[in-house]
C-alpha cells in the first residue's frame, strides 16, 4: 500500500480529531497531539501517531479524567509541583514548566514534579522546551512493570526512560532520551503489528527464556540495557520518579490498571539547572569547553545523540510525513463522529 504523505501541520490536526472526538478536552488534546506528532516528526516511530491507538484505548477505559484541570503549587523556591488530577502528562508539563524555568534560573537549580498522571509520549520534546531557554535539564519517569532486572526474571521495573538535555550556542542542543530497558516497549509493539521477530536480547519469555517473538516477549519481560548497570539506573528512576515525589512504583502503577491495558499513571519528574548562573563570570569559558567535548565526539566520526532525529526534523518540515497507508486508515476509523 502507498504512504499517505501529510503536512505536520495536517498530522497535527488529525490527531487533534482523534483525541477529541472520542471526548478528551481541546487543551489536553492539543498539546498531547504536539508531542505525538514531534515523535512522528523526528521518524521516531515507537512514540509517533501510533502511539494515538493506545491514547484512545486509554480514553474510552474510563480509567482517565478526560478534562482534568491541572493543579500548579508553588512549593518552595526550587521546587513546583503539578497535580495533572488523573489526565494525560503533557498538559500539566505545560503549565508547571515555565515556573520551572523561572525557578532554575533564580536559583541556579530546581525541579518539577507531576503527580497523578497518565504519561504516554517522549521525554525529549519536554527538554528541548527547556534548552531553548538556555536551561540544561534531566527528566526521568516509571511506567508499568514490564522490564525485569538484571539476573531476574519477572517484570519489575518500567522502561524507566532518562533524558538530557545542554542548550548551546548555535545550532541543535545535546539531548539524548534513551529507556533504561534494552528498547521501548513501543519497538516491541511495533514488531507485533507487523508480525516480525525482534532480536532475542531485548526480552525473555514466560519461563525466563530468551525469545525473538514479540507476542511471548510482551507476556514475559524486557531487559535492561547493559545488564546490572541499565538495572541499576531503573531503580534510581524508581525511586526518584516514584517514593521521592509522592507518587507509584511501576508495579503500582501496573495494579492501579487492573488489567486495562491502558497508559501508565504514575509520576514525572524534571531537575532543570541554569548554566549561566552555575559558570558564574566563566560561563563563556564553560560553554566553549561543551563545544570541544561535542567536537571530540565528532571529529572522530561518532554521532552525537539525536542527530537523526534532527535530520529527519528537518525532512519532514520540508517534505512532510509518510505514514503507511494501513496506519493511516486505523487512525481515521478511530475518530468517533
């Protein structure tokens, strides 16, 4: 079947169709479209429009507040929390973020915390709101329990994703947004719509073996990426993202959807820091060594973190986006009229 080529401007308001034809309000429906779409944007398929089928799932559950209002507090001078009151996550970044940055750049370092929402997109789009206002940035959620750890073998931990981000001075920022699991889960999905096996180091089976079937990997459980050390790194995100704001474990998390199959709800949390105010009167010099570092990657022939996502940016802002045909027909059946 021949890809249906759209603008992402046309994407943008199919997915706006999608979500709120079947009942999510428009604010919650426009900025989870914007992240679904930068997913798209940047041929990162796992958290694209795909990931649009899930959402709907997750709306018609009845597991979500389909017009939650957001709830910001001013905690302290380093600290702001959003209570997203059971919606989707990208709205309540939204409006938590801009004090976060305020806050970073007051007092050199502070973070937000979401609370009690359901999150189902990418890490980097949020960080690279951050970078464009000169502000470095860590962001760390859980998920359902579906990865096990290192010398285990049942789901324990969530794919538990990390994402960086560094502003510099022309060009691109350095971001990287990476699971702690060996792949997203998403990638796993992906292997079972289109009926392809998957390398067998990515999961195990129900019995703890290694498997290349994305059906008996998604009843099993994921690996974590280089093994005790990808482990490790989940467990902080676990804590971090979980007990230290108040919020569920993935295992939790996995309890409190009883079975529906829908996105997790759970914690976020971001630690923005301000490079300006922590270099102080050095601060040119700092930046000036980032660059070499970034050079020293390069000029050996290594690629920097997102560099294909922001080539294929840049294709799709000129071309367009291909989606194939079969997903483009699910995501027009899926809007309810």
């Amino acid at each position: 079947m021949v890809d249906v080529v759209l603008s992402l401007d046309q994407l943008h308001a199919l997915a706006v169709n999608v979500l709120t034809s079947n009942g999510l309000g428009a604010p919650h429906a426009q900025a989870m479209a914007k992240m679904l779409v930068a997913g798209q944007r940047d041929d990162c398929q796992s958290h694209g429009v795909w990931r649009l089928i899930g959402c709907v799932k997750t709306l018609r559950s009845g597991k979500l507040n389909l017009d939650a209002k957001p709830s910001v507090q001013d905690i302290s001078p380093a600290l702001v929390k959003v209570d997203a009151q059971y919606g989707f996550s990208p709205l309540a970044f939204e409006l938590g973020s801009q004090m976060l940055v305020e806050k970073a750049k007051r007092t050199g370092i502070a973070a937000l915390a979401i609370n009690n929402c359901f999150h189902f997109s990418a890490l980097w789009p949020e960080i690279e709101v951050l970078t464009d206002q000169g502000i470095s940035a860590l962001a760390m959620v859980p998920s359902h329990s579906c990865v096990a750890p290192a010398g285990g073998t049942k789901p324990l931990f969530g794919t538990n994703p990390i994402a960086f981000g560094w502003p510099r001075p022309d060009g691109m920022p350095f971001v990287f947004d990476m699971a702690t699991s060996r792949i997203a889960r998403g990638d796993i999905e992906l292997h079972q719509r289109s009926g392809s096996k998957i390398p067998n180091d990515w999961a195990i089976d129900e019995d703890g073996q290694p498997t290349d079937d994305p059906e008996r990997a998604l009843k099993g459980a994921m690996l974590t990426f280089g093994g005790y050390k990808g482990s490790a790194l989940s467990a902080m995100v676990e804590l971090l993202a979980g007990p230290l704001i108040g919020d569920m474990l993935s295992r939790k998390s996995l309890e409190f959807d009883d079975g529906a199959g829908v996105a997790p709800c759970h914690g976020e949390l971001i630690i923005a820091f301000n490079p300006s105010l922590f270099g102080g009167t050095d601060f040119v010099e700092n930046s000036h060594r980032a660059e070499a570092l970034f050079a020293g990657i390069v000029d050996q022939g290594a690629r920097l973190p997102s560099q294909r996502r922001f080539e294929a940016r840049k294709r799709s802002v000129e071309h367009g986006v291909a989606l194939p045909a079969k997903l483009h027909a699910d995501l027009l059946n899926l809007i309810e009229t």
